[in-house]
C-alpha cells in the first residue's frame, strides 16, 4: 500500500459509513443519541477530503493530516476517538511510504492503540475495540503464520464481524450504554460494528473486492 492507496482506502471508508449511516444510526438509537452514522460518515468524508487534496506521499504524514481534518469536522466523542487512531497511525508510520502486510498490520495496531489511550477502554468494555481486537489477533496470526495478504485481510474481516456480533451479551461499561446497566448485554455494540466496517472494506481493496 502506498499513499495512493491509502487515500483510496480512505475514500472507501467514507463511502461504506455513508452507505451504512442509517444502520448506524439505528444501532446507535437503540441504547445512545443516535448520531453515530452521522459522524461516521462526515468524519470520515472529511478525512478522504484532506488525503485526496494532498500530494503528501508518507503514508504517516497523511494519515495524521487525514486525523486532524476528521477531529475538526466531527469533534463528538467517536469522531475524536476515530480521530485519535489516525492521528497515532500517524505518529507511528511518520516516514514510511510503502506498508506491507506487516506495515498494514502496524497502522491497525496504531489505530487501535490511538483509540484505547483516548477512550481509556480495554476489550470486554463493550466498545469499538471489541471489533478490531480480534482482526488484530487474526492478521497477527497470519503473519506468524506467513500467509499472504489477502488470507489475512480475510481473516481479519471474518474476525471483526464476530467480535462485533459476540459484545451482544456484555456488559456496556463506557458512554451512554453503560447508563442502562445490565439492560446493556441485550444490545449490540456501534463501536464495534464500525471496527467492522473499517477491517471489512480494508479487507475488499486487499482482495480487489
């Protein structure tokens, strides 16, 4: 993946949170404010925006340039969150203009990271990193492994959709779910179906999909 690439990810990201925005907002009406797949999708618009705008070819660069144009365009908590993930796969690909499947592995591993230092959350919390944590195991899996990209991305996509699916059951600890309390195991977790989305349309450019 080059900067080319990166923005084109970026770009498919903005569209499946605008196809998705009515889901999401359902989701999210359910047990929050029902403003997520706003967000999503104008956040993620902004940040394909300011890639797509830029001649910058380090894959970090841009990615912290795509970061800081989504926090300003969707300063709510899950847009500063998704925000903080690019902005720290930023920071940790500075300088680098191809990422291989190990390099490609790193900006998750950063994003998830970016995520979890500003939200304070760990995997259990009923959380957006209840979907990424296991793409995260799967591509590390991989890798150990030594498949090729496309298995992994697979994997990983396969991976997110059932961390999604098993947060019905826990115990929201974070944001307006966890107001409910035990009545929060019955739902599914936003966060997560975004986690979902994002490793699921990275997995589709991986496989040409």
């Amino acid at each position: 993946m080059d900067a080319k690439a990166f923005a084109a990810l970026l770009a498919r990201w903005a569209q499946v949170m605008e196809d998705n925005k009515e889901e999401l907002i359902r989701l999210d009406g359910l047990c929050g404010d029902s403003d997520l797949g706003l967000t999503m999708s104008a956040g993620f618009a902004a940040a394909a925006q300011e890639a797509a705008a830029s001649e910058e070819q380090d894959i970090g660069k841009l990615s912290y340039m795509a970061g800081k144009a989504m926090a300003s365009a969707v300063p709510s908590t899950m847009g500063t969150l998704m925000a903080s993930g690019l902005m720290n796969a930023g920071k940790a690909l500075r300088g680098r203009e191809i990422l291989d499947a190990r390099g490609q592995t790193d900006f998750f591993r950063a994003y998830y990271e970016g995520v979890q230092a500003r939200g304070k959350a760990e995997p259990g919390d009923k959380t957006f990193l209840d979907g990424l944590k296991p793409a995260l195991d799967a591509m590390e899996a991989g890798l150990s492994d030594g498949q090729a990209l496309s298995p992994i991305a697979q994997a990983a996509a396969n991976a997110a959709q059932q961390g999604y699916e098993q947060t019905r059951g826990m115990l929201a600890r974070h944001g307006r779910m966890a107001i409910r309390g035990e009545a929060s195991r019955e739902y599914l977790d936003p966060g997560a179906a975004v986690a979902a989305l994002l490793v699921r349309t990275w997995a589709d450019q991986v496989t040409g999909g």
